[in-house]
C-alpha cells in the first residue's frame, strides 16, 4: 500500500463529479433546477443519444453577467450561500456554480449567458473542467447550457451507463418530476426526431399531470389539501376503485423538489391498505409545503432524499390530507375538466418499427380454456381414486372452491389453482405461432428505467414463450401479441412481475428454467381468480381439462390443487356411527 499523497484537482474534480454526476439525467436535473432559482418560465431541453452524445439546456430567466459567468464554473462560488445558517434554511433547489464545475470537469460543456442589463452574452467554453475561451456572444436574455460527450475522460464511469434509450427513459422521468413541481413554467423535451415531453404554462397541477400522464389517468385522480402557512399537504390521489400495476405513478415533492423518502409512501400504503388487490398500487402526487428549516435535503449529494426535523407531524399532516381527498370513497369516478387536447400516439417509425395503429387486426373472442390437439393428448396418470370429469358438482364455495361430490366424499377443488395447471400445460406444448394472436388494441407498457434494457433483449424469448413486444421509446413497450386466453388479463402487471422476476437473471434464451418461469407467471395471471364466480358449464368443462394433464394434483406452484374429504371423515366428525 503506498503512502498518502495529495490528489491533482484534475482527479478530486472528477471524483466530486461523480457523486453528482451520475447519469445524463442527473446532468439534465442541475441544469433545469439552476434555470428555475434563475426565475425561469420557459425551459427547452434537446437531446442526443440518450443524452451521452449532447445535452442542452435553455432558459429565458435573469442570466449571468460577463464577470459571473467564468466564475460560476469554479468550484464552490455560488450566489446562493453567504453564512453558514443559510445552509439550514435553502430555498432554492440547488447552487448554481456548484454543479456547473461538476458538469464541465467530465465533458466539454458550452455556457451562453446573457442579462437584460447587458447588450451582448457571454460565451465560456470548457473542456474537462479546462477554461479554454471566454469570448463575446449574440444571444437573447438567459441562458443556455451545452454538454457534449459526457465522461468523454472517465470511460469507467461511462461504460456503466444503460442503453440510449434507458438513459433517456430516465430523463423523461427527471424532467416530469421537475414539471411537476413547477407547473407555472413551460417544458419542452426533444431529440433531433421527436418531442418527448411538452408541458405548457400555466397550468394546476391537474392538468400538469393530463399532459405529462395523459388525461385517462388525470380523469380518475382526487384532489386534497390539508393545512396552511408554512405547514400544508396537496396534490392528487388515485379512487379506491382505480389502481396501477407498480408504483412509479406514485411522486413526492417537498417544497417543490421530487424527494426519496420512506416515511411518505408509508403514509400512502396505510391509507389503502385493505381497499386495492395485492401487486396493485394507487397512483399519487403529493407536494409538501415545510419550514425550510425543518428538512434537510443535504443528506443526499443530489438532494433525492431529505430528512425531517418533525417526522411524526409530517406524516400526521399528509394523514390527514389523504384522508380528506379521499372523503366518503365515492363509488363513482369523478370528472374534471382538463384544459389538455391530446395528441395522436407517437409514431414508432424512428425506431424503424411497423407503425402498429394502422395494422388491420381481426375481432376475437377470448376463450377460456385452450385446446388440446389430439397429439397433445396424454393417457392421464390418475393419482386419485376419480376422474374429474366424473363427479357431480355441487356448487362453489365463496366463489373460491368448487366442490363436487365423488365416490369416497367430498371434493374441494382450487379453481384458481386448477386453472393455473391447465394453461400452464397449454403454454409448455403447444408450438409457437399455434399460442398467440394479435391484440385488438395493443397494450402500452412502462417497466422500471433501469430493467427496459432487460425487456429488449429478450424481446425474442418472450415471444417464444406467446408474448409479443415491441419497443415503443424510452422504457415503453407495446404488447401486440398474447395467448388468446391471455388477451382479457392484466398484460401490464404480467410482464413487469416477468421484469421484476427475472431481470436479475441472464441468459433467458439459454435457461430452460427461465422459460419455465416465463410460463408459470402467464399462466397465473391468465388463470381465473379466487373470488370469481363460474357457471356450472364452465366449472364442468375445468374439471374434464384436468383429466388430461400429466400432473393434476399439484398448481405450477407446487400448491395442492385439490382435497378430498372422505365421507369416513365427515362421519367421524359429526360422530355418526361407521357404515
């Protein structure tokens, strides 16, 4: 181990950049949130490649004179700081000077800047945190930010970042949450093919949310609002009877800053628990008014998470708000008026995909059970001393257990786990192609940013397994293609439990056991559900399915799938005397 050495401010530059600078979207995120404290009310963001190739960031707020402009590229000058109690009462969402000096020691960055009370703009050109001019610029009043070649002179640190298209999945993501906080201001955010986001001004936070969201989700939301002063709780919450199949419909602003925090979700699961379906989630965006000196947003180099000085008076606070926007849990959705046209979908052509809305897709009709070709067929391995097929069904039980009357007693089938069996048999035997038809409306996906990358390169082996995705930008995917008895189900929620499953996994094509899971997750949330009633037809033609499976004592799961409650046990129960 060698001795202490001093680090070169070239090497310490770039180390403080990485606790910042962690993705393009951590550098999109600096420079709108130094647009904003500059009293921005128009905002453009451009992007190349996911923001690894360029990123621009233009503003039409107060600019930055000739003499502050090189300054702010030093690190530790701000126009922010001056005491030390300062540090306990921020207002502002961050330090302009402070991550401009992070951005530009690992890019080649371009600042623009220009005040009203100067006739010219001030053009500062840097390479690796290298002033290399400084020099006399035509350009209106505010300013604008051109990072170039991110981690061009740390390729360790580039080669961990995610495809282009995850990594402007997480920008989209960034630049919403901004939105969100700031719906006064106008946002633009484009590529060199298409506009990504556009958020018009002014709007409330409703309408903020039909355009970033879309109006579907805005028109089942409820607003409240609890508290005043410098203490106060707003925003929107989903109805009881409306859910999401993941939480990343759920966001969290304190004082206007998209935060981290355990204590905030808390309160949100409290208020739902009982009243959504398990993996189910409500949609959420909550904005906190405190005290600045009652948060601190230090704890995180990028401000994500904060910590509270009163963690039980905030989460009494947005206890009590939440309780009051959800009221008397209304049955019927209410309607809002949204100032918001929305536009056509956009098209997938960039990606050099089929544009699927204009794809002739035939009508079809669901069905419950799917056939067997007679090679399918197997001699059935009878374990139990019955054939399905041939006990008399008395009904269901809490519309969970069909029970049927056979030779020795009572038989108590799992529907749910029965089911289960039957498509996952059909999903292992039957040949692709024979598995999957189109969807009528194909449906519109969005995984976790960070397992997009996961989704396309399996986009094959998925449809092996009867499931057809397409890219559809960013860490959107369309399905276009399922089994035919899958088509009612919730695709949503299937394919991101496959992500959230097997994302950790690699080699999905090679894996035989993989496969197997693929299936087993189709299958269960094909099956019919506990708690859904079936006709008689219906629970007979379940019943003679199982007389064909290889394993019908067992769900994929390993959970029985059926019990017998022989008449000897039900004699000896009720004390009756041996026949």
């Amino acid at each position: 181990m060698g001795g202490i050495r001093v680090l070169t401010p070239q090497i310490a530059s770039q180390i403080a950049a990485g606790e910042v600078i962690t993705r393009p979207a951590a550098v999109v995120k600096e420079l709108i949130e130094n647009s904003l404290d500059a009293g921005a009310r128009r905002i453009s963001v451009e992007i190349e490649q996911g923001g690894c190739r360029r990123i621009r960031v233009a503003d039409d707020g107060g600019g930055m004179t000739r003499e502050e402009a090189p300054l702010s590229l030093q690190r530790h000058a701000t126009s922010k700081i001056r005491t030390e109690e300062d540090l306990l009462c921020i207002t502002t969402l961050g330090f302009r000077g402070e991550a401009l000096p992070s951005i530009a020691a690992v890019s080649r960055l371009e600042l623009v800047t220009r005040t009203a009370a100067e006739a010219a703009a001030c053009r500062v050109v840097v390479r690796g945190g290298e002033v290399e001019e400084v020099s006399t610029w035509a350009a209106p009043v505010g300013t604008q930010v051109t990072v170039e070649d991110l981690y061009y002179n740390t390729p360790a640190r580039r080669k961990f970042l995610k495809s282009p298209e995850t990594e402007q999945a997480y920008i989209v993501e960034t630049v919403r949450g901004l939105a969100l906080g700031h719906p006064e201001v106008q946002f633009h955010l484009r590529t060199q093919a298409r506009e990504l986001l556009a958020a018009p001004a002014p709007q409330n936070l409703l309408e903020r949310v039909a355009s970033l969201y879309g109006p579907e989700l805005a028109g089942h939301l409820l607003p409240f609002h609890s508290g005043g002063g410098p203490w106060a709780a707003a925003g929107l919450i989903s109805q009881p009877d409306f859910s999401v199949a993941s939480s990343r419909f759920q966001v969290f602003l304190v004082n206007r800053r998209v935060v981290q925090d355990r204590l905030l979700p808390a309160v949100l699961k409290e208020i739902y628990h009982g009243r959504l379906p398990k993996g189910r989630y409500p949609a959420a965006f909550v904005s906190l008014t405190l005290p600045p000196d009652q948060v601190d947003v230090n704890v995180h180099p990028a401000k994500a998470e904060v910590r509270f000085a009163e963690a039980g008076r905030v989460y009494a606070l947005l206890l009590s708000a939440l309780r009051q926007g959800l009221g008397p849990l209304a049955g019927e959705p209410r309607s809002y008026a949204v100032r918001w046209q929305p536009e056509p979908p956009p098209r997938a052509q960039e990606a050099g995909q089929t544009d699927i809305f204009l794809r002739p897709l035939p009508c079809l009709k669901p069905a419950s059970f799917p056939p067997f070709s007679p090679a399918d067929r197997l001699e059935p391995r009878v374990s139990h001393p019955f054939r399905f097929q041939d006990l008399n069904i008395i009904g269901q039980l809490h519309r969970t257990y069909i029970l049927a009357q056979g030779p020795e007693g009572l038989v108590v089938i799992d529907q749910h786990a029965a089911h289960e069996r039957v498509l996952y048999e059909a999903l292992a035997r039957e040949a692709e192609g024979d598995i999957r038809q189109p969807l009528l409306f194909p449906r519109l996906v969005e995984v976790p940013l960070h397992q997009a990358d996961w989704v396309r390169d399996n986009l094959e082996a998925l449809a092996q397994a009867g499931l057809v995705v397409e890219p559809f930008g960013g860490a959107s995917f369309l399905v276009i293609e399922a089994p035919v008895w899958l088509q009612n189900a919730d695709l949503e929620a299937m394919l991101l439990e496959m992500v959230e499953t097997l994302g950790p996994l690699k080699g999905l094509e090679e894996s035989q056991a993989v496969r197997e899971q693929v299936r087993l997750i189709m299958a269960c949330h094909g099956a019919i559900r506990a708690g859904q009633e079936l006709h008689p037809e219906e629970m007979k033609g379940l019943l003679a399915r199982l007389d064909e499976l290889e394993v019908s004592s067992h769900c994929p799961h390993g959970r029985p799938l059926w019990r017998l409650i022989s008449l000897a046990e039900l004699n000896a129960s009720f004390r009756r005397p041996r026949r």
